[in-house]
C-alpha cells in the first residue's frame, strides 16, 4: 500500500481513459506521471493492445482493483497503463518498434503476441513441416495461427463455432479446420509432433484434449477456478483416467498428461 497517491508523488501530467467502477464504462481521466529517471523512456502512446486480465481488473472481477484504474498494465501502485497519451518505463522493459512494422500491429505482439509465440518456441514447435493445433479463435487464436503458420507450421484449427471457418482457412491461412462439437470431425488421425495450443476460455474441448493428445498447453487465457472446475470433472468422468503433472510459470501453465479410456 502506497502513502501517496501518484499525483502526489508524479509531477508529469497525463491523460488517459479510466474504469471508476465494475460496469466496465472508461472516462476521460486526468493523472501524472513519474518524471523521466536515469534508466526510464518516455515516449507519445499511438496505439494500446489490451490483455484480457484489462477487462478483469476494469470490472473487478479478481477483487483486487484499486479504483480509478486505466487499462494497459496499470499495477494498482505508482504507475498508470497505457491507455493513456504518454507512458514512462524503464528502458530494461522498452522494445522497439522496426520502422517496417505499423505502430497498430504491434500494440498486440507482447501480450498476444507473446503469450501464443513463447510455447510454440519452447516447445520446439516451429520447424515447417511439424502440426500444430489451435483451440478457440479469439484473439490469441488469431494471433497463434498466424505466427505458426510463418513458421511454416501446418496449423488445425479447433473451434466451438462453424461459422469460424472461412475466417481461418482463408483470412488467417490455416490448413484445416474442425468444429469440436462434430464427433466425427474430431476422429481424426493426430501426429506424434502436434500440440493443441488453447487459446479460448471455453472448457469444451478439454476431455477430448487430456484423453487422445496426451500433451496439452493452456496458455494464461483460462483463469484458475475454471482449470480447476475442469480438471475436477474429467478426473470424475467414469469413462476416463490419467494422471497429470502440473508446471506453472508467468508465461503459461502448461503440463504432461497420460490417459486412457476405460
């Protein structure tokens, strides 16, 4: 807990746009901003990407928010997010944009970006060639496909909904596409080398999953007590054993998993 509050301590002005409450409403909010130190940047914000745990803290639905609070990593203490005009960081946390890249495709690329772009390089799961599949099409989903398919990845595509279809196979460029709700769509012949990435929130695809993969990654979309509800559920399915080991880490969760039906 802070002693004061950051237009006490911050002599630079700012203006940026602010949840007061949980109804999810952003209004015009003027703050200020730590001055520029030894080791910080201070640059003209143009475009902001937001994180879904934006739209969790805006409405309070972690009970942790500190109200006014704006969007774009606002940490509750010292520092604002950036949906605001202007931002300082420190220069350690501060990257670039090349001058070929559009100021409004990047603002996604370290929260999106680097949340599908580090499991598909841990895992080794970026050589032409190799199969790879996404769950859910939101945004990281979009994002996913399209820096696995750079890689020369081949790419599946798992989504809820058919009317997604078009929209991977010909906008985003995926090599196939199944609808989890089709039983005979999902009796599919899988590859030894291919990892189901999940990017959607929904729950639908996770029996399917933990029983035929035998590998799966969930990235940081999926909150706590939902994992949770459902690794209760399968465990509790008659149909279904395995064992499961668990690894948690600031970029994703992610873990090994054996099973079979029984």
């Amino acid at each position: 807990m802070v002693d004061k509050l950051p237009e006490e301590e911050h002599p630079k002005p700012g203006f940026g746009w602010a949840a007061r409450d949980q109804s999810g409403v952003l209004s015009p909010f003027k703050f200020s901003r730590r001055a520029t130190g030894e080791k910080d940047v201070a640059f003209k914000v143009l475009y902001c990407g937001i994180c879904h745990s934006d739209l969790h803290m805006v409405k309070n639905e972690w009970g942790v928010t500190q109200y006014p609070l704006i969007p774009g990593y606002h940490d509750g203490t010292v520092t604002y997010g950036g949906y605001s005009d202007s931002m300082v960081a420190d220069e350690h946390f501060i990257v670039r944009i090349p001058d070929n890249l559009p100021p409004d495709a990047g603002a996604p690329l370290l929260c999106a970006g680097i949340t599908v772009y580090s499991p598909l390089r841990y895992f080794g799961l970026d050589k032409p060639g190799m199969q790879v599949g996404i769950v859910g099409l939101g945004g990281l989903g979009h994002v996913a496909v399209k820096f696995a398919g750079a890689m020369g990845v081949k790419v599946t595509v798992i989504s809820t909904s058919p009317d997604k279809k078009q929209e991977a196979l010909e906008n985003l460029g995926a090599d196939s596409f199944l609808v989890s709700r089709d039983q005979d769509q999902m009796q599919v012949q899988l590859f030894s080398d291919q990892l189901f990435t999940k990017v959607s929130s929904t729950n639908n695809h996770l029996g399917f999953l933990y029983t035929v993969l035998g590998f799966f990654i969930f990235l940081c979309r999926l909150q706590w007590k939902q994992w949770m509800v459902s690794l209760t559920s399968v465990r509790s399915s008659p149909s279904v054993a395995f064992s499961c080991s668990i690894e948690v880490s600031w970029k994703a969760s992610f873990g090994r998993c054996s099973g079979e039906a029984s």
